[in-house]
C-alpha cells in the first residue's frame, strides 16, 4: 500500500472567467462523480484552463452529493440543474432537456470548447448524447470498461457514451482492448490511470479507522458492506439473497452497511434491520467512507468504484456481482465475484490471507492522472485554438 502523506491539494478554484467564456465544462451527477472528477478540476485549474462545473442533480441528499463537494474542495457548482430521480425514460428526458439548455447556446462564442464526462451514470449518458447532437466535443473519463452485461443500464451508458465521445480516458489496459474491439480509433483514446485512485491517494492521510471505529462501537476484526446494484437490490427476492447472506456472514464477523437509498424500501421488507451485528448506517461521506474501509478486515460490495479503491488499499473485496466492468481488480489480486450463498466461505477465505496482494497498483494508478488529462486537454484546446 502507498505510504500515508499528508495532503497537499489545495481547493480546487471556480473559474475566475465568466461562465461563458470557460471553454471546459465538467458534467457531474451521481456520487462516484464527484471522485472522479475532482483531480482533473484541480489539475487542469493548475494547468490554467477556464473551466465551469455543471452538478445535473441526479444525486442530491446531503449525503449523496454536498458531502462530496465538502470532502474534496470542489467549487460549488456554477450551474445546478436539480434533476432529481425518476424512471430511466423520465431522468434521461429531464437530464436531456436540463443539460442542452446549460450548455447549448445561441451565441457561438458561449459554448464549451470541451465538455468532459465521468464513469456511467445517467447524467453522463444525456451529456454524452446532448454534446453529440449539438455538435459539442466532448471527452470521456473512465471509457472502455465493459462488464459485457447489457442488463446492466450503466453497460448501455458506458457503450453509448464511448461511440460518441471525442476524447477517451482510459484507466486500465484492457479497457483500451475492448474499444479496439468495438472499432473506436484509437487516436482518440489515451490510458491515463485513475482519477478515482488520484483521489484515495491525495486524501490517503485523512482515513484513520479509528474515530469510525468508536462511533460504531466496533472493538475488533469488522466487515464494511455496500449495495445499490439493481439487480441486487431492485426487488424484495433479490434483496432476501443479499439479506440472508449477510446476517449468516454477520454471527461471524460485525458488519457495517451504509446503505445507498436505493435499497432501502427493499433490503429493509428483506429483513435487513434485523440483526445488531448488522449495522445499517446512512449513506457516508467520502473521508468517513474510506476511514471505515481502511480499518475493515473485508469489503463485501456490488460497487464499481469501491473494487478499485479496495485494489489500493489492499483490503480484500468480495463483489456481490456475475461480472465486472474492472476485471483488473481481480487479476490484481484483492478483488473476487462470489454468489451469495458463498459468501461465508469467500470470506473465511479472504480472511486467512487468500486475496492480500501487497506491492504496486495496477499501472498508471499513480494519483496523477488528472495530470495526464489536463494535459491531453490542453494540448487538444491548443491544437484546435
Ligand atoms: C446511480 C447510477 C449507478 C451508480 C450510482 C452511484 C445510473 C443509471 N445509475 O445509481 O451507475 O453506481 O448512481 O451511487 O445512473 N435517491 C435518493 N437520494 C438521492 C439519490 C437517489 O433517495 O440523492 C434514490 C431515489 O429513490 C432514486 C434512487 O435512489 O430513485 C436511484 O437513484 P438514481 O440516481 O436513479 O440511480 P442510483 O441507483 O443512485
Ligand atoms: N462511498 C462513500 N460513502 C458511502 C459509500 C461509498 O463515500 O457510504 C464512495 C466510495 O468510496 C467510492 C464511491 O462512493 O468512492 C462509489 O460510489 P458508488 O458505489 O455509489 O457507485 P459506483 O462506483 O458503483 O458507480
């Protein structure tokens, strides 16, 4: 694991210039948005690059998103389009229309230059679609991860979002595979590392378990859980799988469970709340998230960013999941898929060293691929000046 240092980052300035005239624009929505998104802010306002933050409002409790913006000095957002939730077919509409009335505008010389999209959420599906429609270049970050599982809706948002983009960032090597595959031209593309794994590093010196661990009265060895997969958690029979997985794994080991609230209606008629060794705390914020993490003897997740971070963090991670966009976690090491009627047995095995893997990272995931982008970024901008 990386050495603890203490982090430098300053906050990441607004853009001095006036909204605009910022020829970069970053869309951010959902939760694993905020992380991703926060070093290549920071890099490219380093880089001087005027830049604008558009928040969709896809995510917005307190606890889904301010914190975020809190934890990583994040600017406020410029614009906040308060989308909200709604169906698949009602978000997308309502994030299509937000989004084409922030960034498309009748004076030529107002529109972005650049409007850069993180991972595979909804809002970074309509932004991709809204660039491309309009005429308005755009770069994604975190392209070429392929779960190859279309049920997955976020499947469709990374396949979609890569044929469209104009610039592709890439995080791990095989991801660069799958878009040759898919006959994307690779010119485009350019494998940068993690901006999610810049942002674990960059605030590694602030996750001390210990404050976690006496707040939630945890004296010894402890799981951390998450789950908002909605094959998971969508309906009441995939939830009492989960559930009962949990509590048999909880006579074994305490776990602790911030619950997305996705889940909540489901996993709670499941049964969830049940047992005290199962600990069901709200949503975390990111520095209270990974303290947690860090101090855990294993990570039992359906989460994409957390395989990653628990990757790092040498904390063995146990996915709730069929397959995974991240098959670098696994070969790494510290990452395993399991059913849940295995799930005891996976972390018995977990638990007698099965998945440690001291040593470097996967390559690139250094904490400067934000660099690596604000870069590419401002070679691109000049390029086209
Ligand atoms: C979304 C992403 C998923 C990502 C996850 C990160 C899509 C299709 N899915 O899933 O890829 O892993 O974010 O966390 O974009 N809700 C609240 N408060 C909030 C936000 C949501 O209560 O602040 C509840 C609402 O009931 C909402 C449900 O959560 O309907 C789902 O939210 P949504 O943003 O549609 O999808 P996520 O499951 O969060
Ligand atoms: N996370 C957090 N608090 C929590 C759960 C997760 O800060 O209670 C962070 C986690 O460390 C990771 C990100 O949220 O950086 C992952 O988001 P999520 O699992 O919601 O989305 P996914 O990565 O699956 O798209």
């Amino acid at each position: 694991m990386p050495q603890p240092t203490e982090s430098t980052d300053p906050p990441v300035p607004a853009s001095a210039a006036a909204p605009t005239a910022a020829p970069v624009v970053h869309i951010v929505g959902a939760r694993p948005n905020f992380i991703k998104c926060a070093p290549v802010m920071r890099a490219m306002a380093a880089a001087g690059i005027p830049q604008r933050l558009v928040h969709t409002g896809q995510h917005y409790d307190v606890r889904m998103s301010d914190v975020f913006v809190r934890d990583l000095d994040l600017p406020q957002p410029d614009s906040s389009l308060g989308v909200g939730s709604g169906s698949h077919a009602g978000q997308t509409a309502a994030l299509l229309t937000a989004l084409e009335g922030a960034l498309v505008s009748a004076d030529p010389a107002a529109r972005p230059a650049l409007v850069m999209v993180y991972g595979d959420v909804n809002s970074t599906l309509a932004a991709a679609l809204v660039c491309s429609k309009t005429g308005i270049p755009m770069a994604h970050v975190e392209a070429g991860l392929r779960s190859f599982d279309m049920t997955m809706p976020e499947e469709v948002n990374r396949r979609v979002t890569d044929i469209l983009s104009d610039l592709l960032f890439v995080t791990s090597p095989e991801a660069l595979d799958n878009l040759a595959r898919e006959g994307v031209d690779l010119e485009r593309c350019h494998f940068v590392g993690n901006p999610m794994i810049d942002t674990l590093l960059a605030h590694l010196a602030r996750f001390d378990p210990d404050p976690m661990r006496e707040r939630l009265g945890l004296a010894g060895p402890y799981a951390v859980a998450t789950l908002h997969r909605p094959a998971n958690v969508d309906t009441v029979q995939a939830a009492g799988r989960l559930v009962a997985a949990l509590h048999e794994l909880s006579a074994r080991l305490p776990i602790v469970l911030p619950l997305h609230p996705r889940g909540r209606a489901t996993l709670t008629a499941a049964g969830l709340l049940d047992v005290p060794e199962l600990q069901v705390v709200e949503p975390l914020g990111y520095v209270e998230f990974l303290s947690l993490v860090r101090g855990s003897s294993v990570v039992v997740t359906d989460s994409g960013g957390i395989q990653e971070e628990t990757t790092i963090l040498g904390i063995p991670c146990l996915t709730l999941r069929p397959n995974t966009e991240r098959p670098i976690t696994i070969s790494h090491g510290t990452n395993r898929l399991v059913e849940p009627d295995r799930l005891g047995a996976a972390v018995d095995a977990a638990l007698r060293g099965e998945l440690a893997r001291p040593g470097d990272g996967p390559p690139l995931w250094d904490g400067r691929a934000g660099e690596r982008i604000a870069a590419l970024v401002a070679d691109w901008l000049a390029a086209r000046a």
